[in-house]
C-alpha cells in the first residue's frame, strides 16, 4: 500500500510538472529570452546531463546492440519531432490550448494500438475518439488567444503533431519497458535525441543574451530542464511500475486543469465557453476510450 501511495503522488508531481511547463516555458519564448528551438537544446542537453551522471551511481543492465536500432527511432519520435513541435507550437499557442490538446495523447494511442499492435476496439472507443476529435477541432478552429501576435490554429496543429509523435513513441517504447530498467534506455534515449536536435537549436542558442535574464526566467529556464524534463522523465518510470497503466492515463487529465489554473493567475490565458465546451467534449472523449467493456455474466 506503501509503495503504491508514493506511485501516485510520484504520478501527481508528474503531471503538476508539466502543467506549469506550459506556462514557464511560453514565458521563455514570448519575451524573447531564447527562442523554442533553442530551448529544446537546452532542454534536452541538461536532461542528458543529469541521466548520465545519474547513470554513473546507478548501475543499469548493458543495452543489446539490436536494441540500439530501436532506442534511435525512439528517440527520433519521442525527444526530436515530439519537443520541437511542442515548444514550436506552444510560441503560437496558448497554454490551456497546449495542455487540452495534449489529452488527446490517449486517443493516439488507442488508435495506433489497434493498427500497430492489433488490439480490438469497441464502438464506445469509436465515440470517444470522435468525441475527442471534435473537441480538438473545436478549439483549433474557433478558439482565441489573450496574446494578439499568436497564430492559434497553427500552434494547435503543431501541438497536436507532437501528440500524434508522442503517441508513436509509447508504442515503440512498450517493449524496451519490459526489457530494461527505465534508466538504461532513457540516457540513450536522450544522447540520440541530443545529436538530432543539435543542428536545430545551436544558432538560437547561440543567440542567447544570459546577462539579460531576470532571477524569474533563470528559474523559468532550471524548472523546464530539470523539473519538467529530467524529473518527469525519472518519476514516470518509477510510477508506471506500481501503477496499471489505465491509473497511469487517468492523471494525463489533470493537466489542462493545472496549466490552465496556473496560465489564468500569471495572466498568459483566459477562459472562456468556447475552451469549456472543447475541453468537456475532449474529457468525455477520453472517459469512453478508456472506460471498460462490462463483461457478460
């Protein structure tokens, strides 16, 4: 009971993590500190830092050179196409916007297990994924941001590319889980993701004033590395292995409400009916495709 009490709350850190990413991070870039591809570097060069020298105290299994092939692809889908995407689309997008669109993740999945892994899918799924897609169109395609230089629609579909990349990355990743301690793969993980992402983010990193950063985008910059990077990265793992993974999926919601809250206070979002109705029709898409079949006595 022990173990599973400090799952979850490691499960709730998680999701409080990247619930005040959105916020921190759309800060970092719309006042022009370093732009979001500069910040994926810093982003995944800082993580890369800290898993292997956490590697060098934590002694892992040796990956088999087969496995190599598949931590690359996994890389390439779950730290480059993913975090670029992601901090790209965030620049353009708002934080509630960011956060809603990104529990559609589930759906991903359930979609790409049916075809990858040939799962079944009921007609409760099948309404739930709509269900879901119309929530997301409807916050593309009508939703409004408080910033007047943002360009939502394109944010969205950047944010939901990362979703759909993310996604992809969970199926390919499922079988290295069970394989390996989650520390073996993930240092090699971020290292490929590190040399991918390089060529995109040295010029704007390059570009970065340090002597202009205020003691809040200092820390802004040190929470997107190392809490909501590092940290979630680490915590994940450790939840995951006490926890069924539809208890697991279940805390991806608690996101939008996070950001969302926090986004409202710091003034970078607002609420209004539109958001409501997109992000009820989005929960409620969700609720379905994971809801359970009854099962016929």
């Amino acid at each position: 009971m022990k173990s599973r009490n400090l799952a979850l709350a490691a499960l709730f850190i998680v999701q409080l993590l990247y619930g005040f990413n959105y916020t921190l991070a759309k800060t970092i870039m719309n006042e022009n500190y370093v732009k979001p591809f500069g910040l994926v570097l810093l982003r995944v060069a800082g993580a890369t830092l800290l898993f292997w020298l956490l590697g060098m105290f934590y002694k892992t299994e040796k990956i088999d050179k087969k496995d190599f092939s598949k931590l690359f692809l996994a890389a390439v889908f779950g730290v480059f196409i993913n975090m670029l995407f992601f901090l790209k689309g965030l620049e353009y997008t708002t934080p509630i916007h960011a956060s809603t669109i990104m529990t559609i993740t589930p759906i991903v999945i359930l979609v790409l297990s049916v075809i990858v892994l040939k799962e079944n899918i009921t007609k409760l799924k099948i309404f739930g994924v709509a269900l879901g897609f119309i929530g997301a169109l409807i916050l593309t395609l009508y939703g409004k941001s408080a910033r007047a230089a943002d360009n939502v629609p394109l944010g969205n579909l950047m944010i939901f590319l990362n979703a759909v990349s993310y996604s992809v990355y969970v199926i390919l990743i499922k079988r290295l889980t069970e394989k390996y301690h989650p520390l073996a793969f993930i240092k090699w993980l971020f290292l490929f993701g590190l040399i991918l992402v390089l060529p995109f983010g040295f010029s704007e990193v390059s570009e970065v004033q340090w002597t202009s950063f205020t003691p809040y985008i200092t820390y802004a910059l040190l929470f997107v590395v190392i809490g909501a990077t590092f940290g979630t990265y680490f915590l994940n793992p450790l939840a995951i292995s006490r926890l069924k993974a539809s208890t697991v999926g279940i805390f991806i919601y608690l996101q939008p409400v996070i950001a969302g809250l926090f986004a409202v206070i710091n003034g970078a979002d607002f609420i209004g009916i539109v958001k409501i109705v997109a992000i009820s029709l989005i929960f409620l898409g969700v609720y379905f495709v994971t809801k359970k079949p009854k099962v016929a006595h």
